[in-house]
C-alpha cells in the first residue's frame, strides 16, 4: 500500500483509550493505517498523568507502552490542539478517513443538595487535578486548615482523595505530586477524614490494594461505622465477585482493629447519604447533614439503598464529592445529555435515531461511562477498532478531501506540541525530580506557559 493509500486516523484524546487504539490500528497489515493523536494538553497520558495517584507510580509504568507506540514511524503527536478551538470536527472530517474520539469525561456529577456550593466544598475532579498538576486547577485553592473532611462516594477516587490527605510529609516527598500542593498538604490541619457511602460494604466500589493501602498508612488509623453487614447483603455474599468479596474482609479487618494513636483518623462511614451540606454565617462549609439509609431488594432482585429519615450532622470544614464523572458536549459531536456521553452504538457514533455517523467512532470513558480500570480500556478500544474494520471492509469508511492537517496546524496552532516537544517537558521534569530528591520521579509544570516553554527546542548559542 502507498503513502497516499494509508487509511489516515484522527484519534482526538491521547489518554490510555487513545493511546491503546493507537497501537491496535497500526499493528493491522492491511489496510494499513496512519494515526495521528490529538490532545488539547501539551502533555500526553490523560489521567494517568492527571488522575493517577502520585503515590501510585507502578500504575503510571504504563506509559511505558504508550511510549513505544509513539515510536512507531506511522504514528504523529499533536498536543495543545483542541477540538472545537483550534480545529473544527469537520476539518477533521475533511482530512481523514477515521476521526475517532477517545476525550474521557472530565467534569463531576453534582450532588443535587443544598450548600453544594459552600466555600470549602469542591468537586473531587478538580482536587485530583490540582495535586497532579493539572494546568486548569493549578490555581484552585483548597484551605487545608479544616480539622475534619467529609469525602462523599464510595470508589477508588475517593479513597484516593482521603489518602492524600492522610499522607505524612514523607511519602508525598518521594513522588510527582505537584510543588504547590505539596505545600498546602504538608501545612494540613486536618485531623478526621470520614469516607462516606450510601450503601453498604458490600456494594461499595473500591478495588482490594486501594482499601488495603489505607490501613497502611504511616499517620492514620482507619475506623468503621455501620460496617457490618445488613440480612440481604450477607444472604448476598456467597454470590458476590472476589473483589466484592475480598472488601467485606476488609472492612471486618478493620472495623475489629484498635487504635494505634495515629494524628489523623480516616472514618468509613455505610449507609449514609448527604441530604444537605451545612453552612457558617460566612458561607463556609460547617457540616454535612446526612440520612441514615438501609438495604432493600429492588424487584428485580438487586439491592439499593433507601433512606430511613433518620437524619444526623457530620461536622466538616471540607468536603470532596466523589460520585463519578460526565462528560461534555464537543464540537456538535452526538451528545446523551442523560448519560453525559458521546451517543453510539458500540463505538460507532449516531444520531439520535440511531443511524451511524460514517468515519466518527468513540471508546473509553465517553462511549461506556467511568468504569473499570486502565486495562478496560484495552479491550474497549479494541471493539471499537474491529467497528473501524468492518466498516473498512464494507466501504463505509469517510472519503477524506484534503491531507494538509500540518500546514492547518502550522497556521492555526503556534503552539502545538509534537512528541520531541512532550520529551522536552519529559526532560525538565524527570532533571528537577532528581534534583529535589533521588527518589521522586518528576516535579511537574503545572502552568500553561511553562510547559509551553518547556515544548520549545533550545537554540544552542
């Protein structure tokens, strides 16, 4: 197959579901494919970068693999482009064969109660953010000077958000956990942090190592309430998945603990779902007020929560919601409003009736929502990408007009980030990450211009 015959790919959103297409495209001999990622960031990775815990730098090897599909000779990078800014879905359209989106859901769901929006309440997404280094919430301000934190939810991310804020000094030396939380974590006042779930042990989402790492941590008891287990959910058990499983022995594990005098005590908090979150004179956060709930059987036979009335207050100066993410709408693309997601049919993106949209796919977070893993979206991609070949095979693929995407970005984009441009800001901050201490991996630029600068080549003088 010639240059000019490569089936050419737009894949917009270089996180882990990006990057896992990207290498599954160009592995297939025929037809064969050239793949360019987009990235409205400068840096690649999405939330392995942005999301991943700083203390978990085993999870963020993946990267590694990522790495080598960036080498391949087929493959181009294009950060700091947007979709929707800088580049037009139907430029897109008009340039490649595939345009495929792979851009995550990047905003909370809100709670729906009142006092969301109290000073001292904020979305779990955008504290993520901030202590990775995101460069939109590198200016939030968390006032860590609160004695007591309610995190709301019952998932990793979560348990993440309460276990930076347990972390002594120490371990948040050694990792990529960014200079200006650092700062503000280490001058920490808070002294409890209560994790509150809706539901029960059994039903909660945690994964094992997240659950285990709490009862590990150098600075923090762990203490349970409402732990045990309700008739239904123990009648449950003997069904339920290992990890599921593995959770309630946790949980039991901990809850039969004594205390080991530790600063900072992280609660579990079952059965309790905020109503209200309670405000000072000054509209700060002061409380959480919650409804104590108890397990029922839906008709279908599943468990659900359902509130008791029985309400009481949690005093909170901070609170994180923690209850999953939705994504946006972009650039016209099909968009679920009810879902917070990019409308399709197992990755082909349609319109409302259903009918496909020819040369536009979908995979990861915002074609099947916020669950699972990195690895899930291996396979997620790779359903998608056997759509891309069937569609191949049958004709139905876009018939791209134009092939000049460098010359539109060249003119459009003065600040696109190649992949010598991503290692340049690699090299930064891998070199400030030894000089402040042998074992941190990185000190990330958390600021738009200073990865900007980074990204440009240095003219030796």
């Amino acid at each position: 197959m010639s240059e000019t015959s490569r089936l050419r790919v737009a894949i917009v959103g270089a996180g882990p579901s990006g990057f896992y297409a990207a290498a599954q495209l160009l592995a297939i001999d025929e037809p064969r494919f050239s793949v360019d990622l987009f990235d409205r960031l400068p840096t690649p990775y999405g939330l392995v970068r942005a999301g991943v815990a700083p203390d978990h730098p085993k999870i963020k090897s993946v990267t590694r693999a990522y790495d080598k599909t960036a080498g391949h000779e087929r493959f181009r990078f294009f950060g700091h482009v947007e979709l929707g800014a800088d580049l037009s879905r139907g430029e897109l359209l008009e340039r490649y064969h595939v345009v495929f989106y792979a851009i995550g859901t990047s905003t909370d769901r809100r709670l729906g109660i009142p006092g969301e929006d109290l000073r001292g309440s904020h979305a779990a997404t955008e504290f993520v953010a901030w202590y990775n280094g995101h460069p939109d919430h590198s200016g939030l301000e968390v006032d860590l000077r609160a004695r007591q934190a309610v995190v709301i939810g019952a998932g990793n991310v979560a348990i993440d958000v309460a276990r930076m804020l347990a972390l002594a000094p120490s371990e948040l030396a050694v990792t990529d956990t960014a200079d200006h939380a650092i700062e503000v974590l280490n001058a920490s006042g808070i002294e409890e942090i209560t994790i509150l779930a809706r539901r029960g042990p059994l039903q909660a989402a945690f994964t094992n190592p997240e659950l285990l790492e709490m009862g590990e941590l150098e600075r923090a008891d762990v203490e349970i309430e409402r732990g045990e287990l309700d008739p239904l959910s123990a009648a449950a058990l003997p069904d339920a998945d290992k990890t599921r499983t593995r959770n309630v022995e946790i949980i039991q594990d901990y809850a039969r603990r004594e205390r080991a005098g530790k600063p900072i005590t992280v609660r579990f908090r079952f059965l309790a779902s905020p109503v209200e979150l309670l405000g000072d004179g000054d509209g700060h956060v002061r409380g959480v007020r919650i409804e104590n709930n108890e397990i029922v059987a839906r008709s279908d036979g599943s468990l659900a929560a359902r509130g008791t009335g029985e309400t009481e207050e949690v005093p909170a100066q901070l609170v994180f919601r923690s209850i999953g993410y939705r994504g946006q709408p972009v650039a016209g693309i099909p968009f679920d409003d009810d879902r917070g997601l990019i409308r399709n049919d197992g990755g082909r993106v349609v319109d409302e009736n259903g009918a496909p949209h020819v040369g536009e796919y979908v995979s990861g977070w915002i074609k099947r929502g916020p669950s699972g893993v990195i690895g899930t979206n291996k396979k997620d991609a790779q359903d998608t990408v056997d759509k891309i070949l069937e569609d191949a095979a049958a004709g139905r693929l876009n018939a791209p007009v134009r092939d000049d995407i460098e010359e539109l970005i060249a003119e459009r984009c003065e600040n696109a980030v190649s992949w010598a441009g991503w290692q340049a800001i690699d090299a930064v901050e891998t070199a400030a990450g030894a000089r402040s201490d042998p074992q941190r991996p990185r000190v990330k630029l958390a600021e738009w211009d200073a990865l900007r600068s980074a990204s440009k080549p240095r003219v030796e003088r």
